[in-house]
C-alpha cells in the first residue's frame, strides 16, 4: 500500500497542456469520423445507418453502465469506488450527448427497421399486429422519454457530486443515495425497453423477454472494461497515479471478471431456453445468425467475450497485473462491440459477416464526439470527489480476497 503522504501530492487535475493535447487529438478524430461518416451515407445510405447504429449503441451502452455504477455506488456507499467515481461521472455527462447522436437513428427509420417502411407492414400480418407499438411517431416518443430521464439522473447526481467538492455536505450524499433507488428501477425498465427498441425489432418478428438483461449485461460490461482503461491511461501520464492503486484495480479486475460471468449466463440461458421451446417465431434470430461467416462470429463470441477473460482474470494475481488488466479490458470492449454488430448485422448481410470502412467511420464520429463531451468536464473540475465524506476511507481501501 502507497504512503499517505504520497497521495496526498498525487494529481487530481490534467495540465492546460496536457488537456489541449488531448482535446485537439479527439476532435480531428471526430471531424475526420464525421467527414467518412458523410461519404458512406451518400455511398450506401442503408451499409451505413447498420454500422451507425452500432457505433451509436456501444458507446451509449458504455455511458448507461456508468449511470448505474454511479448509483450503485451512492446506494451500497461503497468506500473502494469513491476516488474513481467522478471519472464514471464524466463519463456519465456524455448521456445528454447521447440525444443528439440518436438523430442519425432517428432519420433512418426506413433504411433499418422493417416496421417503418409503410409497404412492408401492408404485407405483413405480424407487423400490422405489432403497429400500435411499433410505428414511428411512439418510437420517437420512447426514445425522448428514455433521454430525458436518463440525462435527468445523470445530470442530478453530477451536480450533487461536484457541489460537495466544496461543502463536503453529508445532505447531498444522502440525497444522492435517495435519487439513486429509484433510478436504479429506471434504468433498468428502460434500458430494457431501449434495447428491444433499437436492436430487437429490427428483427420484428422475433422477441426475447431475456433480451434486455443481455444489453443490460453487456452495458455494465463495457463500462467497467472502459473505465479501467481510462484510470490506466491517466496513470500512465501520472494523473491519479496513487490515488487509484492496485486495490482499486483489483475490484476493477473483480467487476470485468463477475460480468463476464454473467453476460455468459444471460447469453446461455436464451439460448438454451430458445432451442428447447424450438418455437420457429423464436429460432429464426438464431438461424440468422448461425449460418455463413455469421456462424464463426457466433464461436468468436463464445471463445472470446467468455472464455478468454474468465481464464485470463480467474485468478487473483492477475486481477493485481495492471498490464494484464489492461489487454483484458480492451479486449472485452472488442468482444462487447463484436456482440453488438453480430445482434445488428445480419439483419443486412444475409450471406455472412462483411466488414466495411463505414464501421471504423461511423465508430470515429460517435465515439469522438461523446470523447469530446468527456474531455471537456476534465478540465473543469477535480478528477476525484475530494469532498465525499468516504474519500480517505477510499485512500486506505485494501482488498482481502
């Protein structure tokens, strides 16, 4: 365990540098993502809202998993998470962001989802039983619900966050634990709701009520994998060098380890449930996703987004190796957007998994406007709640197990 003495030197701010560095490095990204992103809708419209619609969901996922952290956090009053939490907040700040991103979604209608394209539900009896859910005009309306109370929580429970940085105000840490039970209900309704949404009614004759808790999984997954990431490179640049120790990183190595596991639960258990009713309005997702090149997809998956980081972080000396920790979260984060472009894609390449340049184009734009977002709350404020009354306890955190 590090020296009190030297936490109490340690970083809790970037440097007007380093924080100009970074900040033009995310935007060329962004504007360059934005530029290819404008090519390949005028390429192929339809390639193109499919790629976006995936770069979209992962990082949105990214951002709803530190919502519920944060909550998690503020309900268990956890001491181990508190010098890391306003990291997850930043983080959380982006959801508001999520809103305007949703826009190209919400002008593709036609070119992603069966259920908006007018000749296909005068087709299909399916569809048109479906219709009072699935039409345009209430899918909006969903998903302005879901932004609105997402960006309500997330912007509440900053904002108490940061004004105790001044206080250190015991009220606002109790009032934070009451905003954070009922969010947690909401969030998990509508999390939920959004996935079956955005990603299951592009396949409108398919339905899995366990469909949810696997995006929900998934989402926790990728944050926590996300947030490793993040606190490493801050170390590595000596930001929060001793502040967030091995200890921390060892609950980190827990969380990703834990997640895994239940991803994989959540992920078997659909499919066992689906294969043993052999219901043909339930298989044909399945089929969809098991033939061609979607099928080796389908074994990367379970080799690589279970089996690998279940043996790599198994043990616990492993869970200490920062190096270690860090291949293992940046691999999971490929795996999770691997998981979402297999849910996604097959609906538009039929004949097998077939890559384009729009991924990386649409992944560019996404991820560097929402990097922007973050970026932008590191220089305002403390990289670190020092007003939580459980930070020095969070200090002196060490693991038994």
């Amino acid at each position: 365990m590090n020296d009190l003495s030297e936490r109490v030197l340690d970083s809790y701010s970037l440097g007007e540098g380093a924080w100009r560095k970074g900040r033009n490095l995310i935007v060329t990204v962004a504007l360059a993502g934005w530029a290819a992103s404008l090519l390949g809708w005028r390429s192929d419209p339809v390639r193109f809202s499919a790629a976006y619609l995936v770069a979209f969901v992962s990082f949105l996922t990214i951002a709803l998993g530190s919502l519920f952290f944060v909550m998690l956090a503020h309900l268990t009053g956890s001491a181990w998470s508190v010098t890391m939490r306003r990291i997850a907040e930043n983080v959380m700040f982006t959801i508001p962001a999520g809103a305007v991103l949703f826009l190209p979604v919400a002008f593709s209608l036609g070119s992603l989802y069966a259920w908006a394209r007018p000749a296909d539900v005068a087709a299909d009896p399916v569809l048109q039983g479906k219709a009072a859910f699935l039409n345009p005009q209430f899918f909006y309306l969903r998903a302005a619900v879901y932004f609105v109370l997402w960006s309500f929580w997330a912007l509440r429970l900053y904002w108490l966050s940061t004004s105790q940085d001044e206080c250190g105000s015991l009220r606002k840490a109790r009032s934070a634990e009451r905003w954070s039970a009922p969010g947690m209900l909401m969030l998990t309704v509508t999390v939920a709701l959004a996935s079956f949404d955005w990603l299951m009614s592009l396949d409108p004759h398919w339905y899995s009520t366990m469909f949810g808790f696997y995006i929900y999984a998934g989402a926790g997954l990728a944050f926590f994998a996300a947030l490793a990431l993040i606190l490493l490179a801050f170390r590595g640049a000596g930001v929060l060098r001793h502040s967030v120790n091995h200890e921390h990183y060892h609950d980190l190595g827990k969380w990703i380890f834990g997640l895994t596991v239940f991803w994989a639960y959540i992920a078997f258990s659909q499919y066992m449930l689906i294969w043993y009713a052999n219901l043909p309005e339930e298989t044909v997702w399945f089929r969809d996703r098991l033939v061609g090149s979607w099928r080796s997809v389908a074994a990367v998956l379970v080799i690589g987004h279970f089996v690998v980081p279940f043996l790599v972080l198994v043990s616990r000396a492993a869970k200490r190796r920062l190096s270690i920790l860090g291949a293992a979260a940046a691999w999971v984060l490929l795996m999770q957007y691997t998981d979402l472009y297999w849910v996604t894609m097959p609906v538009f390449s039929k004949r097998g998994f077939a890559p384009s340049w729009m991924d990386l184009a649409a992944l560019a734009a996404v991820g560097g406007t929402a990097g922007l977002v973050f970026w932008s709350r590191l220089g305002r404020r403390a990289l670190a709640p020092t007003g939580d009354i459980r930070f020095e306890r969070s200090l002196e955190f060490t693991n038994v197990f």
